[in-house]
C-alpha cells in the first residue's frame, strides 16, 4: 500500500506539471491513442499488464481532475457558483467511482467448485430455506419441488418453507378478508410441503420482514409454528427444540428454482476453510428485465444484472469482499448464530449481514457458476421498486454503517464496500449531468468555465478513457453506453428515494418485489412522465441554443459543448421512451433458450428420430425438425433426453404448433403431465441441469463490441424505442376515442317507451 500511494503521489506531480496548452493537448492524445492500442491486445495477459493499463487510463484522468479543480472552478456570481460547484460535485463523483471501479476490478479470481470428500459422513448437513410473502403459490410450488430434488444425502438434507404471509398477526388481522386470505394461504402452503415431504415454518409476527423471518427459522423453536383452535383462530404453537438445525444454509428466493448439483458445488468450500461464512452464485435469470424487453435488446447484448454477477462479484471476491446477495447463496450457521443471524438494521439486509462478518474477520467465495434460475420483475414500476429498494438500503448502510469507519475490516475491503455504497448515489450526478445543458442554454448560467481548446486538451482524452477502460473491463458482460441507459432510467426514481434515507436513514422499510406477473396488453407505464418532461426540457434547450448562437457569438465554443451534450441526452430521453413503452407477456412460465439432443419416436419404436432442442419452459420444449416436419399439430409424441449428468427422461408431448424457420421446422410442444412423478421429471429436466443455464451464461460473454458500434446501437434503439412509444400512445387514443364514441352513440338513442320494451 505504501508503494501504491507513492505512485499515486508520483503520479498527481506529473499530471500536474506546467506545459502549454498545445503540449498537453498533444499529450492528453498521444496517451489515449496509447490507451486504446493496448486496449486491442489480449485482455487476459497478466495482473502486471493489467496494472499498467490501468493506471495509464488512470493518469490520464487525473490530468482532467486537476485541470478541472485548478483552472475551472471560480466565482462568477451565486448562482452560477451554486451550480457550477454541483456539476463539479457530479463529475468528481463519477471520477471516485471509476477509478474504485478499476481498484475492485483490478483481478478477477474464477474458482472452479470445491470438491467433496468421497465419504458422503463427512459431508455437512443442510438447510434450505425458501422465504415466502405474497407470491403466487406455483411460483413457490416449482422451486420447492427442485430443492426435493437435489443431489445431496437426504438424510443430511432439509427443505423449509418460510412463510411470512401466513403468520399470527397476519391470520389474527382484523380485516376478516385478509384474515380469511392468510389462512386460506396458509393452509394451501402447508398442504404443498406435505405433498413433497418438506417444512413448513411460520413465526407470530412479521418482525424485519425478510431478515425477521430468516432469523425465526435459524434461532427461532418450534411454538413459532402457527396453529388453529377449534373456532379457527390462530394461535402459537407449543413451545418446543430448535425449528432448524443444519451445520449450512442455504437461502432461495421463492422464484429462484435451483439446479440439482448447487449444493455439491458450494459446501466443498465450508470444509476446505472453517473461516467462510459464505459462498455466493450469481442470479441468473429466465426473463429479460423490462429495459431489455421493451427496447428488445436481449438477444443482442448482456442483461443488466451480468455486469454485476459476470464481473464485479469475481473482483470483490479477488479482495475477499464478495457479499451476500439475499439467495443463491449458502451461509455457515454457527457464525450466523454468534453474530445474531441476519441483520435486519437496514432493507438490504444481506449486504449488512456480510459487512458485519466481513468486519469480523470470516471470509467469503463467490462460485460464478450459474445454478439458480429467477425472475427479474415483469414492469418497469416493479423493476423501479426493486432497484430503489437497493438504493435506499445501500444508502442506508453508507450513512449508519459507514465501510471506511468500520473497525475490523482491511482497507481493501472499506475500499470495496464503500465503492459498493456510493455507486447507489449516481441517480443524483446524472440529474445534474441532465438539467446543467439546459440551466447554460436556457438560464444563461455558467457552470462550466472552458475553452474549446481545453476540452480537446483535457476532457476528451479524459472521456475516451473511461470508455476504454470500462468497455475493456465490462465489455464482455456491459456494452458501450448501456451503464448510462440503466442508469439514467433510473436516476429519476432513485433521486427521491437517495434523500428519503438521507432525510430519516431509519425510515425506508422492506417492499418485497412482485414476480410472476402476467401483462395482457401493451400499455403506457404510469411512470413516464418524468421523461416525458425531461424531453421537454431538451427539446427547448435546442431552441435557446439556436438563440444563444446567434446573440453571443463570443459564447460559441460552450454553445457547441453543451449542445453535443444536448443532444447526448435526448438519445437517452428517446431509449427511456422506449423502456416506458410496456410490452405484453402473456406466459405464465417463461421458454428460454436451449441446447441438446432430443430422441423423438414412440415407446415401441425401435427407430429413434435425433432431434434439435430449441426451447424449453416448465409446459413443453421447442425442437427443430428437417423440412417437411413430420409431426402435425394435436399428434401425441414420445422424446427421450438426457442431462448432464447422464439422467435419462422420458416424456409424452402434445404438439401444438409447427412452422417453418429457416430451412427447418418448428414444433412447439406441451408436456403431458399425468402424475406427480412426470411433473418431477419435467421440473427436474428443465431446470435441474446447471451445465444449460452456464452454456448460456457464457455464450453472451463473446459479444464484445467497439465504441462506435455500441454508440451507432442506441441511436438505432433509440429511434425505435420513440417511434413505438408514439404508436402505442396513438392506438391508446384511438382505442378511447371509438371508446367514447360509441358511449356518446349509446346515449343519443332515444329510450323507448315501457310498453315496446
């Protein structure tokens, strides 16, 4: 640490050495072009050449940081000062978070699983745990029947339900319907855990909402399972040994459906360290986010969740800084147990939770493995309610919890958490970076002091260095640009919610995110009228700009900067445009994408038809047949597969439609699923073979694509993503106006008199 900050002070001279303005132009050139040649070469050379990249970028940045602190910021007047120094703010803080960006990503450790001891005695028993709310109840029903079907002991297994929509308080509510709900609920989630032979758990009262329901189960006895008295009222049950006892947990959300080899992957390491508190698995997930869905980028670039599980958690994990993500994940119960379970402080209680250990001296391992599949929230007003749900907890642990101020950690990991908290607070840079065109073109106020020459000499090198740097960072898992999409479609929500919590830090309170919801139509979200209005605003700034080049000639350097700027703005207003545009889905259970060998024929057949897997979901597969296709819609078939680990099914289709695609054919199925044994086989084959999810996983990993493509990709989905925006409002007004017309028709038909009704 001592030579890093050597070098970091070496390296504030030299930024900082006296050289005319055409001298540093042609340096801040010279060291991008550099920049970007080193970036053509093999990413993967070693830490050293990893380093020197880096801190080359890095250098480069500085040279703007100093240029911007010392020759930029100075008092004009009040107002300009006021918002000059916020714009400064906004860019020091994106400066801060680039370069902990590149102190976190600076090494990747990728950890293959954990072996075993071939003595199966000596393996550890475990605990699941699926914590449950409001969810519908097939959506629990399928991850429950996968954790029944996991390869491990079963007798150092156990499966719990932990449900928090049907506890005492909830069944004892005043309100007779929701009273009636909660134990109608209750009674069909037990019945489920009878019928796969699993736990059930409940607890009194609805205490820290998901951290109160974890800890119930890990220290909680059994009188907190909720029983019925013969007026069916409930009341606590008899007071009892612990509910759970497994040496591991392992916690699932209730829509995250586990392969069957999670377990044998993760528990190696708790034997290999008796130090690891936990093991994390990346979330992947089934459906696209709405961003993806309704710009209709899926099948072109990474999800938003990859950068995230794809690279930063394989950083943190390089500084032994991983945490917790709330599932996927499996925890050791004794340091559990001695820290008083989960934290429940704040609304992330699963980043709390591993801060505390962390700062405790136990460890962590991040497994990139892919052996969840989940559900990202199907609207965008719920993909908003998750995302601010973050915000506001990660902010939270910033201000209650601050990483730099905990005692225990290592400076590494201060560095890493804190770059983990104060990301959370980009929603209020980008609103800054929006409104600061418009306050100079439209406002007249000068918030940015600098020459044409100057920018050329230090922000346009500074600019094309970040995106070097990230887009050789991320690119494999975030493309160009696209951070500056999620970001600015969130900022909008997220700036509220970031000063509710620095308002009152204890006030936010845990909002579990619906899943599974079914869309019928396409529809406007009723969250679009702030991107409405920011339009608004850079369409007149346009307008003042045309003026103010015109009326201040002098001014035209800083006409052109914050119209290029503008400009850059409204691409991002038309792709928010796109994303607020809502498209329907209909499927209850959502068909990805698949590969394999499918045998098509009939039980005493003795010819075997090789066919194609395309597509799978929890109701039929999709397979590619050679043209004319043999099957027709209604036909009964019989396919025979096989997984990854040599598991053999046998399945009855229905086949409900066929059509040509490409030079082949098309033949969408139905499983037919007669008993509980078939509905086993199909969730076990669809969602049980972690080597499917990783296959696909990995695949979107080799897209990485230039600067300019991913520049010249949004401006396309932008476009696109307006244009469908104003057709879908046209067919809404046009849908009303039919709508009103035939009302009005309706009420100036003269009523006929009683006697010819």
């Amino acid at each position: 640490m001592t030579a890093l900050a050597l070098a970091g002070g070496l390296a504030v001279v030299a930024a900082g050495l006296h050289l005319t303005l055409e001298h540093q132009k042609g340096l801040g050139w010279l060291l991008t072009v550099l920049l970007y040649g080193l970036s053509l070469m093999e990413p993967r050379r070693g830490i050293v050449f990893r380093v020197f990249f880096m801190a080359l970028g890095a250098f480069i940045s500085l040279r703007y940081v100093i240029f911007r602190t010392t020759e930029t910021v100075f008092f004009t007047g009040p107002v300009d000062f006021i918002f000059m120094m916020l714009l400064y703010l906004s860019e020091m803080y994106g400066v801060t978070i680039h370069f902990l960006g590149m102190f976190v990503n600076v090494w990747r450790i990728k950890r293959d699983p954990a072996p075993l001891p071939k003595d199966s005695s000596l393996w550890p028993t475990v605990d699941i745990f699926i914590p449950t709310y409001n969810e519908p109840d097939d959506v629990v029903f399928l991850t429950a029947s996968a954790c029944a079907l996991l390869d491990y002991p079963k007798e150092k297994l156990r499966v719990y339900i932990l449900d928090d929509g049907g506890t005492l308080a909830k069944q004892n509510n005043p309100d007779p319907e929701k009273a009636w709900e909660a134990r109608d609920r209750s009674l069909r989630i037990k019945q489920m855990c009878q019928d796969l032979g699993i736990g059930y758990l409940t607890r009194n009262y609805n205490q820290k909402a998901k951290a109160g329901n974890i800890n119930s189960a890990i220290m909680g006895r059994s009188f907190d399972q909720v029983e019925t008295d013969e007026d069916g009222h409930a009341r606590p049950g008899r007071d009892g040994a612990l509910a759970t006892t497994g040496e591991l947990i392992l916690i699932l959300d209730c829509d995250h459906v586990p392969t069957r080899d999670i377990l044998k992957n993760t528990v190696g390491f708790f034997i290999k360290d008796p130090k690891l508190f936990l093991v994390q698995t990346p979330h992947y997930f089934l459906n696209p986010t709405p961003i993806e869905k309704n710009l209709q980028t899926t099948q072109d670039s990474p999800g938003e969740n990859e950068m995230f599980y794809g690279a930063v958690q394989l950083g943190l994990d390089f500084w032994n800084s991983s945490f917790f993500c709330g599932s996927a994940a499996v925890l050791r119960r004794e340091i559990l147990e001695a820290q008083g379970g989960i934290e429940g402080e704040t609304i992330t209680e699963d980043a709390e939770t591993a801060l505390g250990l962390h700062a405790k001296g136990y460890n962590s391992v991040y497994l990139n493995k892919p052996m969840i599949s989940g559900l990202s929230p199907e609207t965008f007003a719920d993909f908003i309610l998750q995302r601010s749900r973050w915000a506001q907890g990660m902010t939270q642990i910033f201000l209650l919890k601050n990483p730099l101020l905990q005692k225990g950690l290592a400076l590494k990991q201060k560095l890493c958490y804190f770059n983990s908290c104060f990301f959370w607070f980009f929603g209020i840079a980008r609103f800054f970076f929006f409104i600061s065109p418009f306050l100079y073109l439209c406002m007249g106020i000068r918030l940015y002091n600098a020459s044409w020459s100057q920018i050329l000499a230090y922000a346009m090198p500074h600019l094309l260095a970040s995106y070097i740097i990230s887009n050789n960072l991320f690119g494999q898992v975030r493309h160009p640009f696209f951070s500056e999409l999620f970001e600015t479609i969130q900022s909008f929500y997220l700036l509220p919610a970031i000063f509710a919590v620095v308002a009152n830090p204890r006030k936010p309170s845990f909002k579990v995110t619906p899943k599974g919801v079914a869309l019928e139509r396409d529809f406007l979200s009723h969250l679009s009228a702030p991107f409405y209005f920011m339009l608004l605003i850079c369409l007149f700034s346009f307008f003042f700009g045309v003026y103010r080049w015109t009326a201040y000639p002098m001014e035209r350097d800083a006409i052109i900067v914050t119209g290029t700027w503008n400009t850059f703005n409204l691409m991002m207003l038309m792709l928010c445009l796109g994303v607020v545009w809502e498209k329907r889905q209909i499927r209850r259970f959502h068909r990805f994408k698949a590969k394999g060998l499918i045998m098509l024929g009939e039980p005493d057949s003795a010819e075997w038809q090789p066919t194609a897997l395309f597509d799978l979901s929890l109701l039929g597969m999709g397979m590619l047949v050679p043209s004319p296709a043999p099957y027709k819609p209604g036909e009964k078939i019989t396919a025979r597969a096989t997984d990854s680990y040599g598991n053999a099914y046998t399945f009855r289709l229905r086949v409900e439609r066929v059509f040509p695609h490409g030079n082949m054919h098309y033949i969408g199925t139905q499983f037919i699923i007669p008993d509980d044994k078939a509905m086993a086989d199909v969730v076990g084959f669809v969602h049980g073979d972690s080597a499917r999810f990783e296959h696909f996983a990995r695949s979107i990993y080799n897209k990485r694509i230039g600067l300019l493509t991913g520049f010249y990709y949004l401006i396309s989905k932008s476009l696109s993503g307006t244009v469908q925006n104003v057709q879908g409002i046209w067919s809404v007004m046009k849908r009303m106006a039919v709508d009103l017309a035939v009302r009005l028709f309706r009420a100036s038909r003269p009523v006929p008199s009683r006697r010819f009704r």
